[in-house]
C-alpha cells in the first residue's frame, strides 16, 4: 500500500507538470482548448469558452485554482517553485458555447483560472491581473473636475485615465461625459473607480510562473485588460448660498457686494448672456447698482457671488424686474409731446389711467407765488396708489435714484394733498411708487410741467 501511495504522487507531479508546461505552440488537433477560444468579458465579469478545434469537448471543466510562488536556494542558485492546487472542478455541459460566472474572484490581487475539456484534457491556465484596490479622489470646484488615482505606492501615486462614477443607485458613465456643476447645486457623494476593460480574447503569449516541484515549467496565458477597480467615494460639496440684495423699489437700485457680479436674462434675449463684475467705490463698499445702467427693461437681474481661485460661484438669487410708465394728458390743446408737457403750465397738466381729464390720479392743483422767487405747488392725489413728485432746475427727465422726491399718499375718503416749496420756474416730475412689500418698481418719471410759468 505504501508503495502505491508513492507511485500516485508522482504519477500526479509528473501530471501536473504536463498540464502546466508551455503551449506556446498550438495545433488544431490539440488535447486542450485553444487559448483563443477563451475570452473575458470585463464589465459582465465572465468568462466565455467557444472551441474551434477539431475535438470538439462534451463538456467543460473550471477551476480556481491557488496559485503560490515559493523562492528557494538550491545548489547556490535562486529557484522558483510554483505550486497549484485545484481545489474544485466544476463541470459545464458544452453545448457550443459556456460562461462562467468570475464575479467571486477578488479584484485586488492576481487571480488565475484552469481551463479544461473531458476530451481535451490538459488544463488551460489564465491569469487575470490585478485591479487597482487603494484608489484617492479629490473634486476641484472651482473647474468641477475629479481626480482619481491608485495609491498603491503612496510615495508615488498614478493618476487614471479610464474612470468612471456612479451615483448611489445610478448607471457607470464615463467621467468625461459627466457635468459635475449639476451636483455643485446641492452637493453629493459619487462613487468613482477605474472602468473595465473591454472583453477580450485571452493572448497566445504566457508568463513564466516558475517550476513546479519536480522542475517543469510552469506558465499562465495572460488576460490582456482588467475588472474594474474597487471604488472610492468622493464628496461634491454645495455651492454657496445666493447673495442677499438689497432692492429699493423706489429709487430702482440694487445695493451689491463687492464679491459679486450680475446678468440679465429675459430681457428679449435667447441665450443667457454673460456676468458683469460689480464696480467698486473707492473705499470698496457695497457698489449701489442703478437698475436703469443695466440696460434692463423687463428681464430678470440675476446676482451671484463670483467664483474664486478655491472657491466656484454662488447659486444666485433672481430679480425680476418691469419696466412701466405714466401717462401724463393736457388740458391744453396741441400739447401731444413729451417736450410740449414738460415745458407746458403744471396746473394744465395731469395724470390718469383713463385718460380723462375728469378723472385724474394725481396733478397739481394750486400754485401760488411765494417769496425769495419760490412757489407753493400742491400736489392732489386721487388714487389708491403712493405717488412721487420731484423737481429740477433743468428740462430733463431724472434719474430713477435722484435724491430729493416727496411722497403723496394713497387716497381714503378724500383725496390725499402734498404742498412743497419749489424754485420758481422748476420742473415738476411724477411718479408711481415702488412697493417693498408687494416687490412691485416704481414707474419711470414723467414730465408734470413748469411751476409759475
């Protein structure tokens, strides 16, 4: 019996030496499956066998063989032993084609598979390198681009080309097809890794592993391509807040900070335009921003906090703004134009949404002389609406945050009346008032007249 046992150890040396020897050169009529018809499919995480030999198997065999590699010293020489141990075959009914699930095989370290028939009995042996197991990632904000490499060698990371991320329950897609500014606005955590390989036929080109123990070589066919990588998650932090504006309805101007710029959209314009940096004064305060300089007539202000060299920009707060006017009549006949209003008497002047005189908003009632060249105005509101009366020593229509406008209230039971002491000869300008609350501008100016003229 001890005898026996003896024989059958190395009549398996001697077999597993055979089975492993070099297969470089192979034949139609060979007793083991062509290295060509065994192909890996990377992202499936398969492997595929499709003979086209002349001996055509019943049957495939698998197995995921450990595979050790041993240096020793022998007769002062430095030798590599290899030792594979099969520690289960699992049959497939060959039917033109088998795949075998590779899915358990850990990515991290080099894997090999034994291949096989019941007819061409010598095993194949495949080797499948590694995938990259310690992988860094870092977001730049800024110009929203990921990187992600192997630190494998810390001392000496690799930056990956072929990567590819994934939300938390979302499909791969290439890094190259992905706009990160979409995750900017709320913030996330991606998942990154190195892509798969495309599947690939198993090359006619081996590796020399070593010797087994009883000195035959013994070598893998290379799996050119990878699995993916494992992964490793990266954190798209969220963009700033908007800025907070102040919006001064009446006098239509935006109070800015200094870090931020602004655009107009909708202002009868297809594309979004570009962003205006804010002008600074000279002791670089907050920059009071005339609603009229922006060249805005109905559109939306859209203003933002502008990105820096470690910092992306700000989501941005939207403005909305409508331009309107007043509709100014006269009493007087053949005065049709706004020049014609403006230097007409303000007591033949007034304003109305109807455009009947019987019916007016808002005009002057009284004016009488006063003394040092000065005249009273009265100013009679009808309305339900807050108006603005201003007055200027020149012909021309004032700007929107002009300082020096007086207010007449909306009226009640009666209408409500505001006196005012203006130079003789002053232009009078009115205007609806903007409304904070309600988020509505004033009107622009229009021409009430000349006072004492």
């Amino acid at each position: 019996m001890r005898n026996w046992k003896k024989m059958a150890v190395g009549a398996a040396i001697l077999t597993t030496g055979l089975f492993l020897g070099q297969r470089d050169a192979q034949q139609a009529d060979a007793e083991y499956i062509h290295v060509k018809d065994i192909k890996i499919d990377y992202e499936k995480q398969a492997l595929s066998v499709e003979e086209s030999s002349d001996v055509q198997d019943t049957k495939v065999y698998v197995s995921f063989p450990t595979v050790s590699v041993t240096t020793k010293r022998v007769d002062n020489n430095s030798v590599t032993q290899v030792t594979v141990k099969d520690k289960e075959w699992v049959a497939f009914d060959y039917e033109g084609r088998v795949d075998v699930d590779l899915s358990s095989l850990a990515v991290a370290k080099d894997m090999y598979v034994h291949v096989r028939g019941n007819k061409n009995q010598e095993p194949v042996l495949v080797k499948i390198a590694a995938s990259p197991s310690k992988l860094s990632g870092s977001f730049e904000p800024t110009g929203a681009e990921v990187t992600v490499s192997d630190i494998k060698d810390r001392k000496a990371p690799v930056e990956l080309d072929d990567v590819e991320c994934c939300t938390t329950n979302g499909s791969w897609q290439p890094v190259s097809e992905v706009d990160f500014t979409m995750y900017q606005k709320r913030g996330a955590t991606l998942r990154f890794r190195q892509a798969p390989s495309e599947a690939a036929k198993v090359l006619n080109q081996s590796e020399n592993l070593g010797t087994d123990a009883a000195g035959n070589a013994v070598k893998a066919f290379l799996a050119s391509g990878q699995f993916a990588s494992r992964e490793v998650k990266i954190k798209i932090p969220r963009i700033a807040n908007a800025p907070k504006i102040k919006v001064d309805y009446d006098k239509q101007e935006l109070t800015v900070p200094v870090t931020c710029e602004y655009r107009i959209t909708g202002n009868g314009d297809e594309e979004l335009g570009s962003y205006n940096e804010v002008e600074l004064d000279e002791n670089d305060k907050p920059m009071k921003v005339a609603v009229q300089d922006l060249g805005v007539e109905s559109g939306v202000i859209d203003v933002r906090v502008m990105a820096t060299e470690k910092k992306p920009a700000s989501r941005y707060v939207e403005i909305p703004y409508q331009s309107s006017s007043l509709t100014v009549i006269s009493t007087l006949p053949d005065v049709d134009t706004e020049e014609d209003r403006m230097n007409a008497d303000v007591l033949t002047n007034c304003v109305t949404a109807s455009e009947d005189l019987s019916e007016p908003d808002i005009r002057v009632t009284e004016c009488k002389p006063s003394k040092n060249e000065t005249d009273t105005v009265t100013v009679t509101n009808y309305s339900k609406d807050i108006y603005q009366i201003i007055a200027s020593e020149e012909a021309e229509i004032p700007m929107q945050n002009a300082a020096g406008a007086k207010s007449v209230g909306a009226a009640g039971k009666s209408p409500k009346k505001l006196s005012l002491k203006v130079p003789e000869g002053s232009y009078l300008f009115v205007r609806k008032a903007g409304n904070s609350k309600a988020k509505t501008w004033s009107s622009m100016y229009a021409p009430l007249g000349v006072a004492g003229k």
